[in-house]
C-alpha cells in the first residue's frame, strides 16, 4: 500500500493543514474537475467522513487480489483474507488500546453494537428483570430506541439524565453531572451515554462519569461514534465496560462497527445473531458457542469494510489524533466566532465543551431551506433533526442544520459557509 | 434562471413567509394530519365541505421548510370551491409536475389553478425536497378519504 506523502508523517508535531490533507481524498479533486469554481465544501463529517485514497485502494486490492470468503476454506485467499480480517482486529485494538484482539467484536455499526448489548444483556447475568438502566437527553436515537425496546421487553426501568437547561449556565447544553450523579445513586446497573452529541458537539465527560458510575457498581457502554476519529480514546484508561462506534465515521468503509467489551462482560452475554461461524459443535439437539469475539460474529461479515478499517486506523495514526483534535478545536473556535457575526444567528448550547460540531438555526429560515441553498454553492451540511429528536425537543427547535469538520476543513471552508449563509438571508430578505 | 432561483421563485417566497390560511379550524367537517419521520415536518389540513362536497374553507397548521409551507399555502388557496373529483385532478398534475413528469392536461376549468400550483415546479430538480411539496396533500387526501372527521382541532 501507498505511504502517505511526506507533509502528512513528516512533520507530526505541526498543526493540520486541511487543503494538504485533502488531497488524500480523491472526492475533492473529482469534484472539482466537474466544479472548478466552486470546490466542494464537506462540512458533514458528523454523518459520514470521506474516504481517503489509502482505504479506497485496500478494499480494492482485496476485491482484486484475494477476495474469498474468512474462516473457511484452506486455500490461500482465504486464509489471506481471513489473517486480513484479524489484522484489522488488532489495528482496531491498538487504537483504542483494548488489552486483547478478543475485546474487539465487528459489528456493522455502532447502532448494531448497540442493539447488541440491548438484545443480549437481559439474558446474561449482568441484568435481570426490573433493573435499572440510565441514559441521557444528549442521545442519539440508537443510543435510545434499543433500551426502550428492551425495558418493554423484558421490564428493565429506563432513566433518562437531562442536559443543564439553564441558559445562564455555563454548562448550557452540556450533560447535568448533579442530576446524572443523583440517578446514579438510586441503584443502577448500567449507564448508557454518548462520548460526544452528534446534534449539537457537547462532549461527556465520560472518564468521570465512568468512575463515578463504578463507585457504585455501575457498568457502562459508550457511544463513541463521534469521538474516536476526533481524539484519542482509550479504553483502559476511560475504564469503560463497553465502548462502541462505526467505521464510516472513522474515514473507514461503511458496513463496519467495533463493540470493545471487557473481557468477562463479553463473556457472559449469550449471542446475539446466531449461525455460521460462531459455532463450536452444532447437532439438532444441541449447539455450543465460540467464545466472544466470533460468538458475536455469525455470518460472513462484510469482508472488504473490516479490511478497510485498518487502512482507516492507520490514516489516522499517520496524521495523529493529537494533531486532529487540536486542528478540529481551532476550526470550531474560528466556525463559533465567525457565525455569532450573522444576524439572527442561534447557536445551539453544547455545554463545557464542544467538539468538532456546530450546530445552529437561522433566523426563520428552515434547515431543510438552508441544506439545498447551500449545497447550490457546493457545501454539504445536515439539516434536520440529526436523529436525536429529544434532544432537539429540550433545546426547543425541531431542526438545526449542523455544520461538524474532519481533517480536511480549513478556515475558508467555513468563509465559504458563512458567505453562503449571508446570501440565504439575502433570498429571504 | 438558475435551479435555486427557479426553486425559491418570488411567490414561494412570499407563502412561507406569509403562510394563506394558517389557522386552526374548529367547524371543519374533514382533517387530517401529515408528518414527515425523515425531516421532522409536520402539516394538519383542516376542511369544511359543504352538502354538495364542495370545499367552503381550507386551513392548515404545521411546521416546516419553505417548501411545505408554501405548498401548503397555496394549495388551501386553490382547492377552495372545488370538489374531490377536481382536487384529485388538481394533485395528479401537481404531482406528476414536482416529479418531473408531463402535466396531465387537466381539464380547461382547473388549467389556471394547475398552473398556479406550478409555481413549485422547481422542486423536481431537488428529488429530496419533493416529499416537502407533496407532504400537505397527501394529508388533504386523507383528510377527504375521512381520516380523521368532525370539528375541533
């Protein structure tokens, strides 16, 4: 595989420059070849991150040159895809610095990883009937809908922690830790919550809240999906019991997801889809189970998007993560002073702080208005209610658009932004 | 003209700012309610029909982009005084027009008003926004097909 041109690893301690990095991505040149006076500004990283050319080359150098099926047969390319597959396994584990290969489940998303722990944790000792499970009002609709299904199933009592509501805090918008830490002592066995809020970039303090929750005895699961691509995450040091995200969001292929598990904790759920693969012995009376990672893996999984997560991973760890996070803090610093000079501007709150998210109204114009009047000058933002409708609802609006960076933004992209959003104003009059 | 202009024309313009008919109504005979899971809009038509089935007054409420509103808002304009017959007319060429089809060559009695509706012909170059403009009228539909009767909001 291609090594990253030399301004990308050379250089590990000097600030991202957005118009080098993306030139990694073959989306940007594409475009402007068909676009030239009006390059494409992505700013939706927050919904899916574009692919840079090393993992477009992985998935399609195992496609062209050993694609077979994993765990099955004893030719070559199979064993070459199958080492493949648990190569990304240890990439994925280095990331986020999980003590084994085997803490690593590939799932197809973070909202598969979630619907995981919700279907299997009521059959496994962990939680029984009329336990408690708490979650937050920052939670994205997968970090949502599968405890509620769950509570009705099997009669499990779902808490919801609310946000700060009080515009005069300087928390507004940000998770409530006194009202989180009083759920908490009510007895509880497992806190679900978002590392950072997809909708708005208010980011959890999740480390202390772990070690609260474990004071008293809680387990806890963390939706990571818009964290891992934008900081360093290590499970062993969040102490964290799961921890979940996808692929996409990660400059990886879409149909991937990571479950990272404790190794007991693993352990102890039964599986979730059942199958090929994550068999041991399987007679019509009877079937034993692999032990967890395989048990949770039935099926042939999508072969090339768990390729394609390595290249990912290793993307990320070429540019640096510290590097990431500092480049995305600064875009949203300029993205926050730039927009407060609109008129009729309203930021939503994202509390302490705020990752690489900015999410807004504009005076009366629909976000839906403002998504198609953007894209006419080539800038991709989301509009809507970023599936996490409560979450909208307690800040009071039905949609924002949502401006979230990666790697690739610079600081004309959010000129760009706000010029466009200058001349939605002007149509509206 | 460029698409965006042809989308957000002077008189889309004016009906989501200035929505016609955005009230509740309490004696309407027929209402219905439409929602959009994907996007979040929502649009309640409210009609009363007269003993010939004829529509007397049309009202909507509801939250959206200025595509739905305006949409809305012309279409409680146009269907006033008009029959079910004449307003499956009226959605079948408005509908075949946003999608980009060939209008349906309604009859010469409803040719101004299919062409006043076609003010958000626009639309068919954005398939996304398509569900904005039709949202209201699939709610109008369901309304007239009884679903939901009988007055108070």
């Amino acid at each position: 595989m291609d090594h990253l041109p030399s301004p990308l690893a050379s250089d590990a301690k000097s600030p991202l420059d957005g118009a080098i990095l993306k030139k990694q991505f073959p989306i940007f040149a594409n475009d402007a070849a068909k676009n030239p006076t009006k390059p494409l500004v992505y700013l939706d990283s927050g919904a899916s991150t574009q692919k840079p050319a090393t993992v477009i080359a992985a998935i399609r150098d195992f496609y062209e040159n050993y694609y077979a099926n994993i765990h099955r047969g004893v030719y070559r390319f199979s064993q070459r895809a199958s080492d493949a597959v648990e190569q990304s396994r240890v990439a994925v584990q280095k990331l986020i610095n999980a003590p084994s290969a085997d803490n690593i489940v590939f799932t197809s998303g973070t909202t598969e990883g979630l619907n995981l722990l919700a279907a299997t944790l009521p059959y496994s000792p962990l939680l029984k009937k009329g336990d408690r499970v708490v979650i937050s009002e920052l939670e994205h609709h997968a970090n949502i809908v599968p405890w509620q299904m769950m509570r009705d199933r099997h009669r499990i009592d779902l808490a919801v922690a609310p946000i700060d509501r009080n515009p005069d805090s300087d928390n507004y918008g940000g998770i409530d830790r006194d009202a989180l830490a009083k759920l908490l002592q009510k007895p509880t066995r497992l806190l679900a919550i978002t590392h950072s809020a997809n909708a708005t970039g208010a980011s959890v303090p999740v480390a202390e809240i772990i070690a609260a929750a474990h004071r008293h005895g809680i387990l806890v699961a963390i939706d990571g999906a818009q964290a891992v691509a934008h900081q360093r995450v290590d499970v062993q040091a969040l102490d964290c019991d799961f921890y979940v995200f996808s692929g996409h969001k990660i400059y990886g292929p879409t149909g991937v997801g990571v479950l990272y598990g404790r190794g007991e904790y693993l352990a102890a759920l039964p599986p979730y889809q059942t199958g090929g693969d994550m068999i041991e012995v399987v007679s019509f009376e009877k079937t034993s189970f692999q032990p967890p990672p395989q048990r949770f893996e039935a099926g042939t999984p999508d072969i090339a998007a768990i390729i394609g997560i390595k290249a990912a991973i290793e993307f990320l760890q070429a540019v640096g993560l510290a590097r990431i996070a500092a480049h995305e803090h600064g875009l949203v610093a300029y993205a926050l002073a730039e927009l407060a000079a609109i008129p009729e501007i309203t930021i939503m709150p994202a509390g302490r702080k705020r990752d690489g998210v900015v999410s807004f109204t504009l005076g009366k114009i629909h976000p839906h208005d403002l998504g198609t009047i953007l894209d006419d000058d080539n800038i991709a933002i989301r509009a809507g209610h970023h599936c996490a409708q409560p979450l909208l609802r307690c800040l009071g609006v039905a949609a924002t658009a949502r401006a979230s960076f990666g790697v690739y933004n610079e600081f004309s992209d959010i000129d760009r932004l706000c010029a466009s959003l200058r001349r939605a104003q002007a149509m509206w009059g | 003209m460029t698409d965006l202009r042809e989308l957000y024309q002077d008189i889309i313009l004016d009906h989501a700012r200035h929505p016609r008919n955005f009230a509740a109504n309490a004696q309407a005979t027929h209402q219905a309610h439409g929602h959009n899971p994907l996007c979040g809009d929502t649009v309640t038509v409210y009609l009363k029909l007269d003993d010939q089935g004829r529509v007397t007054a049309a009202n909507f409420q509801g939250h959206g982009c200025a595509i739905s509103l305006a949409s809305a808002s012309l279409m409680t304009e146009t269907v006033l005084g008009k029959t079910g017959a004449q307003i499956d007319e009226l959605f079948a060429d408005f509908q075949a027009r946003v999608t980009g089809g060939k209008d349906t060559a309604p009859p010469p009695e409803l040719a101004d008003d299919a062409e006043r509706l076609a003010a958000l012909v626009g639309v068919k170059a954005y398939p996304s926004r398509v569900k904005c403009a039709v949202l209201p009228w699939h709610a109008l539909q369901s309304a007239l097909s009884g679903g939901e009767s009988g007055g108070g909001a």
